[in-house]
C-alpha cells in the first residue's frame, strides 16, 4: 500500500470528524455520544466508543454494527474496519438516568 500524503490524511480525517458529527445529535438525543478513539486513516481502521446513556441501552450494539459501521462505510471509501465499544465505566444508574436508552424503532407495513 502507498503512503498518503500529509494533504490527504488530513483530509480523511477531517471526513471523519464531520461526518461524526452529523451523527453525534441522534446518540447525544437519547443521552449518549459517540467519541473517536482513534483512526488509522493509512489503513481505514477506525475505532468508535458509545458513552453516557448508551452503556445501558439495549440496542448499543444494533447502533455500532447497522448504524455507525454501515455509514462510516458507505460514506467514506477508505473505510475498512470500524471497532466499536461501549463505555461501561458509568455506574448503570446514572447511566440509565442520562436518556430513554433502549428506543427501538417501529416499521410500519408498506
């Protein structure tokens, strides 16, 4: 594999960090968030961590693999690996008291 340029690893990561943005309001509306660990932009490897309310949550995992893994791939082509976790290091209580957690959304017959 080619190495990047300085121009080009910026602006990976700079794709990254909006785009991380653009989903952090829909974690952070249920009393969670949606931290960047790290990012190997040279070989598309990024690690994620659910905080807050998510620790709690019933679907953190449905939310790491269907929703933040499928848009970080879909949306940027150099994207090949998304490792995600969930912080636990919030007692459960206040972790349920932070938001609703747990939401599962309905379908309606089409």
């Amino acid at each position: 594999m080619s190495q990047l340029s300085d121009l080009e690893r910026a602006s990976r990561l700079s794709a990254l960090r909006n785009l991380l943005d653009l989903m952090r309001p829909a974690v952070q509306a249920d009393g969670g968030d949606l931290v960047l660990v790290r990012a190997d932009v040279e070989n598309g490897v990024v690690e994620v961590q659910l905080q807050g309310a998510c620790s709690s949550c019933a679907i953190s995992s449905d939310t790491l693999q269907g929703g933040v893994t499928r848009i970080l791939k879909d949306r940027l082509s150099w994207v090949t690996d998304v490792i995600g976790g969930v912080d636990d290091a919030i007692d459960l209580e206040e972790s349920v008291s932070l938001g609703v957690g747990g939401y599962i959304p309905r379908y309606r017959d089409i």
